[in-house]
C-alpha cells in the first residue's frame, strides 16, 4: 500500500466534497508520510493532489519542492 498516495487522493476527495479542513489536516499528514519515508516521488507537479496540496497549505509546503518543480533529493 502507498500511503502517500492514498491520503493525496483522500485530500482529493475532501477539497471536492467541500472539506477543506479536513483536506489540510490529510494534506499536512501526507507531507509527514512523505518526509518520514523519503518518498517525494509523491509530492510531483503531475500528480493531481500537489496542485491542491500547495492551494491549501501554501509555503508549508514549498519547501518540498526545488525551484525547478520537482521533487528535491
């Protein structure tokens, strides 16, 4: 099972339920999931959840990223 993934799709979800509380709090554990596992493959621009992921947690999440856009090492 891909965690990260999973709770993208979850925020997913719940931004286009009208849940943009509970999208953050998913969003916020998705980032610790990532971090924790090394998996920033999950945080790339292609993927539907990172555009959300940066609407509703702005700079917390920037720091993701490199300035190119893709996931940094």
């Amino acid at each position: 099972m891909r965690h990260p993934l999973h709770l993208g799709l979850l925020g997913q979800a719940q931004v286009h339920s009208g849940r943009a509380e509970d999208a953050r709090s998913t969003f916020r554990t998705m980032l610790a999931v990532v971090g924790q596992r090394r998996e920033r493959v999950y945080l790339h621009p292609a993927l539907p959840a990172t555009p959300l992921l940066h609407e509703l947690l702005g700079q917390g999440a920037d720091h993701w990223l490199d300035p190119t856009g893709s996931p940094s090492p």
